[in-house]
C-alpha cells in the first residue's frame, strides 16, 4: 500500500491587489487626518483655539501647533520603526493607524479656548503630537509593504500606491470641508461643522484595519526573520551601519516636503487673505480656492502614476534631477504666477502639484532602497520623517513671515523653495542610483 502524497507547503502571499487596497488605503486616511487639521488651522483654530487681538498672532500659533506633528514624526519614525524591523510590517502598520485615527477623533471632541481656556490649545497640541506619530511610522510601513512585495522590475510603479494616499487624502479631506462650507452658514461651521472631518474619519480607520489584518508578512522581512538577522536594536544598527543614506534620505526629501507644503497651507492662506492696509493677499472666497487647490491635487495624483514608469525607465536618481531643476525655476516664477489673475494662480497651482507628483511618486521605492532589508523601516521611516522637519514643520511658518517681511508679496517665498530644492539637487548627484540594488539579502 502506497504511502499518501504529502503536498508541499507554499508559503502565504499578498495579492497584488490586496497590496494595492492596503497601502494605498492605510496612507489616504493616515493623509486625510493630517489635511483635516492643516485645513482647520488655516479656516477656524486661530479664532477657536488661538484667540488673539492681532489675526496674524493667532495664524502664526495656528501653525506653530501645525508644526508640533513634525517634531513628533521622527519620533514615531524610531518608535514604529524599531517595532517594524523587530515584529514585522503587518502588526505595526496597524499600530500606527490606530494612533493616528484615535487622536483625529478626539481632536474633533475638543473643547475650545471659550469653554475650558488654556487647556483647549494644550490637550489640541498633545493630540497633534499624537498624530505625529502615528503618521511617523505609517508611511514607511506602507511604502514597504508595497515594495516589497513588488515583482521585479516594478518597485517603483508598487512604491507610488501608498504614494497616492496623499492627493486622495487631501482631495477627501478639503472635499468634505468644501461640502460643509457650502451645506452650512460660517456662524454654524465655525459652532461645531468644523468637528465633523475629524470624526467621521473614525469610520475610514475602521475600513483601514479590516483590510490591513487579512494582510501576511512581506517575503523581505519573512526572510530576515529566517536567517536570523532581526536587529536587536535597529535605531542604533541603522545610525551605526547607514548614517550615509540616512543624511542623503533626508535631503533628498527636502524639496519635495516643502513644495507641498508651500503648496498647500501657504497657497490656501495668501489665496484667501484680502489685501488690506496690514496684509496683502489675492482675496479669493474660501471655497472657489478650495475648489481650484483640488483640480491642482488632481495633476498631483496623475503625475504620481506617470512618475512610477518614469523612475523605472530612466531610474530614479535622473528622473529625480530633472524634477527637482524644475522646482528651482518654479520657485523663480513663484511671484509672477500667483499675480496672474485666476489663469496665472490655475497655473501656479497646476505646475506645481505636477512637479509634486513627480517628485513624490519615486520616494516610495528611493527611500527604503538607501537600506539594508533589516534596518529598513526604521532607515527610511527616519529619513522621510526628518525632513519633514526640516522641509515641512516649518515651511508655513517661513512661508507666512516672508510674506510679512516683504511687505505682501511672496517673492521671498518663491526664493526660499528654490534654496531647498538646490540642497536636495546636491543631495541627489552625491547619492547612488538604487534602481537595481538587491532588495531580499542585502542586510547590514
């Protein structure tokens, strides 16, 4: 009698499109909680949270809270990275999601400044801490389970799915205020509609951890838990072993986090501020520049596919060099654009959520490609999160005091994001293309 075939074991895998729905949906919540209150700081929290007699104090402290998140994300880069090169991607993007969604809702149960006085902008400050560090260990996390779980030859095209969390994001979190702003009269948005985008987002985190937890672990990582070569620290493994990539990383980011960040929260303010004998701005109505931010956010998420193919094609570092040459010119045409009417401010808009598009889109795969497979969430998760400082925590901030020092124009602006994008082109022709590096055994 003939012993039964004993059929061997294949180890789980992750669909491509279970991939595609798990980093692409994990980031456009992670990114439509961080919209929500960059929108509000702009709309309403200086008159809830910040009162002041002077508006552009209480602006200014608007987006020194703002850029509290950034402060938190590398700290959430060395907190979830630690636990996502030790236990894995899966357990800890969950994590993060849960971090992020928490702190938004009950940002949307704040008491204001009216109600409770100085406790409002502390506990609102404490819960943007938190959400920077959900967000801090978000991205990375999905930008990997997207690479690595990538066929050959394609984890660039992978690594622009968690990308594209960010125009889906912004559209759904301005979208909803545009629908607010025009269902409700200001008096009652400004009472409590502003609440609203804060917690029903509590629903999208619920759809994100349903489908994060049907996902296994990527075969990078499954094979670093195989051989052994799980880091025991990996904050100091990856500062000891690839402090090189983690520089270059940062500033390879820096260009791209200030442009969006210029073009949104900047744009938004200077769009909507009437110029009068204290301030000059353009003095559109809130919701026509909302509405013109979103059309601009949708050649954001064309040109964030398109870059993938490109990076692929050409590699990542030339597509890179060329994209962020244009963001030095764009930066010069920053003044001429925005005064061109509705036509040169469309324009403005449109030129420069294309070049976001182009230059986010390949840092899915260019970031976690600088590090070796055990030390690489928490490498590039570090790597995109400092430059969130350096190019985003205080990009509005500078962006609003230019502004005022120039008396209302925004030619100084313009100059600061070229200055950023010439030290990210440094950056880039003193790093290495990663197209072709070995992305399962390279361990540090």
């Amino acid at each position: 009698m003939s012993s039964p075939t004993i059929a061997p074991t294949v180890a789980a895998v992750n669909t491509r499109s279970r991939v595609i729905l798990a980093s692409l949906i994990g980031t456009s919540i992670e990114f439509y909680d961080f919209y929500v209150y960059a929108t509000a700081a702009v709309l309403v929290f200086p008159k809830l949270f910040f009162p002041s007699t002077d508006a552009n104090v209480g602006l200014l402290t608007s987006f020194a809270v703002f850029g509290v998140a950034f402060i938190a994300r590398p700290i959430g880069s060395i907190i979830f990275g630690h636990f996502g090169d030790r236990i894995g991607r899966k357990k800890t993007l969950v994590a993060s999601l849960l971090t992020m969604g928490i702190a938004t809702v009950v940002i949307g149960l704040l008491p204001t400044y009216a109600s409770i006085g100085l406790w409002a902008p502390i506990l609102l400050t404490v819960m943007r801490f938190a959400q920077g560090l959900g967000l801090g260990g978000e991205w990375s996390g999905a930008a990997l389970l997207a690479t690595e779980n990538a066929p050959k030859g394609k984890r660039a095209i992978y690594g622009t799915f968690p990308q594209m969390g960010a125009p889906i994001g912004f559209i759904l979190a301005n979208g909803v205020f545009l629908v607010l702003n025009i269902v409700m009269s200001p008096d009652t948005f400004t009472a409590w509609g502003w609440r609203v985008p804060f917690v029903v987002s509590a629903v999208l985190v619920i759809v994100g951890l349903y489908v994060r937890f049907r996902l296994v672990e990527t075969p990078a990582f499954q094979k670093v838990l195989d051989s052994g070569e799980v880091a025991k620290v990996p904050v100091a493994r990856v500062f000891k072993s690839s402090w090189r990539p983690l520089i270059l990383g940062t500033f390879i980011m820096l260009a791209t986090y200030t442009l969006f960040y210029l073009m949104t929260t900047f744009t938004l303010t200077y769009g909507t501020t009437p110029t009068t004998a204290a301030t000059a701005g353009l003095g559109y109505n809130r919701n026509q520049f909302l509405i013109m931010l979103i059309i601009g956010v949708v050649f954001f998420g064309i040109f964030t596919l398109v870059s993938g193919p490109l990076a692929e094609k050409y590699g990542r570092r030339k597509t890179l060099l060329f994209t962020t040459a244009g963001i030095i010119v764009f930066g010069l045409l920053f003044v001429p654009l925005f005064g061109g009417g509705v036509v040169g401010t469309m324009a403005l808009l449109i030129i420069g959520f294309t070049l976001m598009g182009l230059t986010f889109g390949p840092m899915g795969a260019v970031l976690p490609e600088l590090f070796p497979a055990n030390v690489r969430y928490t490498g590039s998760a570090i790597s995109y999160n400092f430059a969130s400082i350096l190019g985003a925590a205080v990009a509005p901030f500078i962006a609003v005091a230019l502004w005022q020092a120039a008396g209302g124009s925004a030619v100084l602006v313009g100059i600061y994001l070229s200055a950023m994008g010439i030290i990210t082109l440094i950056a880039l022709f003193i790093s290495r293309e990663t197209r072709d590096v070995a992305y399962d055994d390279n361990l540090s």
